[in-house]
C-alpha cells in the first residue's frame, strides 16, 4: 500500500493517486477485492475508466469511482471480481 498511481482524465492534467487500502471481499464462488485511493482536492475525477500508470507495475486501465471525500482529498474505489473455477 501507500503506492502511487498515476491517471490522466482527457484534456486534464495528470492526477496522482495514492493506494491507501486493499481490501479482500472474496466469498466460495467469487474471487473480489477492491482497492481504496487518495487523490488530490482540487480535482474531482468522475466514475469511468482511466488509463493509470504504476512505476512497477506499469499501464493498466482502471474503472474508478467517487466513494468519498476527506478534508485533503476525494477517495475513489476500483473493485476486481472473478468467478473461481
């Protein structure tokens, strides 16, 4: 955790996110965890998928949405789900 991710909304400016929260919501027939990030308060991303870059991990696409918002920042989720064999 506390890893930083980077996504650029079209015409914007990059945004940094930090990774702040794994959490595994897996049951019997579904894998599932989601992830919880911090971004900055002067810019609202809206719900829809981002292209993000991890210096590790490099691109991928990430659907993140809007969950809250704290005194420093917005907080967005992106949930993973898959049925297990």
């Amino acid at each position: 955790m506390h890893s930083h991710f980077t996504v650029t909304p079209e015409q914007n400016t990059p945004q940094k996110l930090e990774l702040i929260e794994v959490a595994d919501k897996s049951s019997t027939a579904v894998e599932q965890f989601s992830l919880i990030f911090h971004g900055p308060s002067d810019f609202l991303l809206p719900q829809k998928l981002y292209a993000a870059q991890h210096p590790k991990l490099g691109s991928m696409d990430l659907f993140l949405v809007p969950v809250g918002q704290t005194q420093d920042g917005y907080l967005y989720q992106v949930v993973f789900n898959r049925l297990k064999d």
